[in-house]
C-alpha cells in the first residue's frame, strides 16, 4: 500500500473517531431497500403550505435568490424572524444585527459550538440527545457533559389507564452539580427530541437561574416550538430574567412548514453572540436557500390559524399512533411536543432497541430509531425506540395496523 493508507494512522480525525452514518440515514436507507413505512427520520410525508411554495417558485422566476443572498440571510426574512420572535414571545431582536439565517438549524448548532467552544470546555447537553450535538462539540474540540432526562412512572393524566405513561423528567439537582469550572456552555433542546418532553416554566426558569449563577452560555434548540400539546407551553428560555443576553436561540422552518428539504434555519441573540456564530457560519456554508428565503419569510406571516391547525393536525396524528402503539403492546410515553412518539419495547419481550429496529422492516414493515443511540451509555436507552407520527393518517393507521402483529 503506499501513500495515506500505508500509515498506521486512521483517516478520520480522533475527533471524529466514534461517529459513523447517522442513525437517520442508516434507518431512512433501510426503509428504501425493504420498502417499509418509514416512521424512523422525523419528516413530514405532506409539503407545507401551497402558498409558501409557490412563493419559493416566484422567487426563483423572479431572479430573487438564485445568486449569493447576503450573508447574514435575505433582509426580508431577517425581519420576518425578528417579527416572529416579537409577536409570539414578547422578545425584540434587531434584523440586521441580532438575526442570522442558517442553513437548517443544524448548521446553526454547528455554527455556535464552533464559535463559543474553546478545546476542553464542557458542554452540559440533555440526554438522550439529537445526535448532531455530540458530533459539533466533538469537532469544536468540547467535552460533552450529559444530563439524563429520566421516565417518571405512573399514567400521563389525561390519558385512559395504562395506555400512555409520564413524560421524560429534567432532574434539576443533577444538572446543578454536573457543572464544574470548566462549563462554558448549556445546549438546551425543549419541545425535546427525542422524548418529546416540554420544558416546563419552573424548569427552565430553574435552568436560568443555573445559567446566570455560573456565568454560562446557553445554546437553545427550539425547532419544535410550534409542535407543543395539550396544557403544554413552550417557553422560549430567552424570555427569562437575565437570559437574552447569554442566549442564542435557534429555530428551523423545516420543522414549522414541513420543508425540511429547504434547510432554512435562523440563530437570534445579541449582537456580540450573533456577530461570533456568524463569524463561525461564514466558513461553513456562507450562505445558503436563497429563494427559499423569501417563501420562508411570507410563511412566518401566515396567520395565527395556521399555526392552530399544525398543532391540531399533529395532536391528533400523536393520539393516532400512541393508540396503535399502546394496542400493540409498546409502552408508551406520552409526548407533549415535537412529532415523536419515546416507547419501551419490554412489555413486547423485546430487549435491545438497536436489533429490535434493524429486524423491525423484516418483522413488521415498518422503520423506528433506536434511543440508545442517543446515550453516552447505550445501555440507559437500551429498550427505547422512538417513532414519528409526521406522517399521513392512513400510512398511520397502516403502520399501526402492521405493529399489531408484534402482539401476537
Ligand atoms: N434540532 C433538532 C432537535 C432536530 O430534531 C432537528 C432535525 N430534525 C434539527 C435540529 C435539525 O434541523 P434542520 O433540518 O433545520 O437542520
Ligand atoms: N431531526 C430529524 C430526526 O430527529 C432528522 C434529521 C436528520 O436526518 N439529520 O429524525
């Protein structure tokens, strides 16, 4: 062998040496070979709203984003963000400073790891957590820090007896002493994914109170923010006493419209902390969507009734799967924002979420994602597997028509 490959080194970087395909792409391709319905990728099988693609499809006859937007995203989106944050949430942000479009909120999170981590500081992240936040903090050169959000026992209320169980719970305590001198950073996600746990306001104002007493900074994923159910309230932690000013906050149109494909996402915080993701952003994409920009910046003005009838859609997609799933034996853990569905295969005889979910297609026709992915100790998720209900009533009801047969 000769030259990069003759050498004892690896090829990938240390950094990177315990990541391999992403859990979604590996069980999105495993859906496409044996032709099962995919409830394991969280995207929505139904477009967003016909207006907003029809705004992307005038945007790019009009010439309007087909060249290099600005860098910090097209002005007109930069003031649809800061009107967004202001109507819905009270929070005021300045578009040409204190907003910045990103390409998907993963960039964004890329962005402000890369921007606010020195090598060895600690990040402090909720486990089980989405898998692109161990992936930035290690190429940030960050130690990542879990904090495990646990299940508590009993029935959700609300719920008919056994058929849905409690929420996944932030022990606060725990995340208290998991902070050390070497903390720099909080990286919050609430609605959660995958849990499907929201924050509520004692616990985040709890978070807050954490945050300003140890001086940290505090990374928020809140792209789930319109997917939130039943008394649930989603409160962004940048509202709370002395939290803009350490906050940046990140939001995804993929998840509001159902156009993940579009990859806009947006970061809004204080001129110092927008000026550093920024910093970090040009260097990774640049830029990126620009006629999708102009859509997404019509689709934040939609009226409030769009938002309603999201939220209804999706409750009720949520209660349509969770009944399927609970009568085929799962157990399962209520969600009370984001599009997944946290079970525990036990009650089925099962053990293992990873083989569970590899045999699944075979077994069922049907793709999941297994949680313990998502530990640093796969074995504290070794029994949950995660399903999406974003998808259409009938696939739905045949996915959940397919499971039954996992209880016989
Ligand atoms: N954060 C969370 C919690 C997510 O679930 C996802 C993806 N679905 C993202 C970030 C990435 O969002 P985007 O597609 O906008 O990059
Ligand atoms: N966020 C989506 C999920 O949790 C997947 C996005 C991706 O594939 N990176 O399923």
């Amino acid at each position: 062998m000769t030259g990069m490959t003759s050498s004892a080194r690896p090829l990938l970087n240390r950094r990177l040496a315990e990541f391999g395909t992403t859990i979604f792409a590996e069980m999105s391709a495993l859906a496409t070979s044996t032709g099962s319905i995919n409830l394991g990728q969280g995207f929505p099988d139904t477009d967003g709203p016909d207006e907003i693609r029809e705004a992307a499809v005038r945007a790019l006859r009009d010439g309007r984003g087909n060249q290099y937007p600005p860098g910090p995203g097209v002005p007109e989106l930069r003031t649809a963000i800061a009107e967004h944050q202001r109507r819905r949430y009270g929070l005021s942000y300045d578009p040409d400073t204190e907003v910045l479009v990103t390409a998907g909120a993963t960039e964004a999170i890329a962005a402000a790891l890369l921007a606010l981590l020195e090598p060895g500081d600690e990040v402090i992240a909720l486990e089980p957590y989405y898998d692109s936040y161990a992936a930035c903090i290690a190429m940030a050169g960050g130690t990542r820090v879990p904090v495990t959000l646990r299940p508590d026992e009993g029935t959700a209320e609300g719920a008919p007896d056994g058929t849905a169980h409690r929420r996944f719970r932030l022990d606060l305590d725990e995340l208290r002493d998991a902070v050390t001198d070497r903390t720099r950073l909080l990286l919050v996600n609430t609605p959660h994914n995958p849990t499907g746990t929201v924050l509520t306001r004692a616990e985040l104002t709890e978070i807050a109170r954490i945050a300003v007493e140890r001086d940290l900074l505090v990374v928020t994923d809140e792209v789930y923010e319109h997917l939130v159910f039943d008394d649930a309230e989603h409160v962004p932690l940048a509202t709370l006493p002395g939290m803009r000013e350490r906050t940046v906050t990140i939001g995804s149109a993929g998840k509001t419209f159902s156009f993940t494909g579009w990859k806009v996402g947006w970061v809004t915080s204080t001129q110092e902390l927008v000026t550093a993701v920024r910093t970090a952003k040009q260097y990774l994409t640049y830029v990126s969507a620009g006629p999708f920009q102009y859509a997404i910046a019509e689709a934040l003005r939609l009226p409030d009734s769009y938002f309603d009838s999201f939220r209804a859609d999706f409750r009720r997609k949520r209660d349509l799967l969770g009944d399927g799933l609970h009568a085929a034996g799962f157990k399962v853990y209520q969600p009370q924002g984001t599009y997944f569905i946290t079970t525990d295969i036990t009650p089925i005889g099962e053990k293992d979420a990873y083989a569970f979910c590899r045999a699944l297609p075979e077994r069922c026709g049907v793709v999941a994602i297994p949680n313990s992915v998502f530990y640093d100790d796969p074995d504290a998720g070794r029994s949950q597997v995660r399903f999406a209900f974003c998808k259409k009533d009938d696939v739905l009801h045949e996915a959940a028509d397919r499971l039954q047969r996992l209880a016989s």
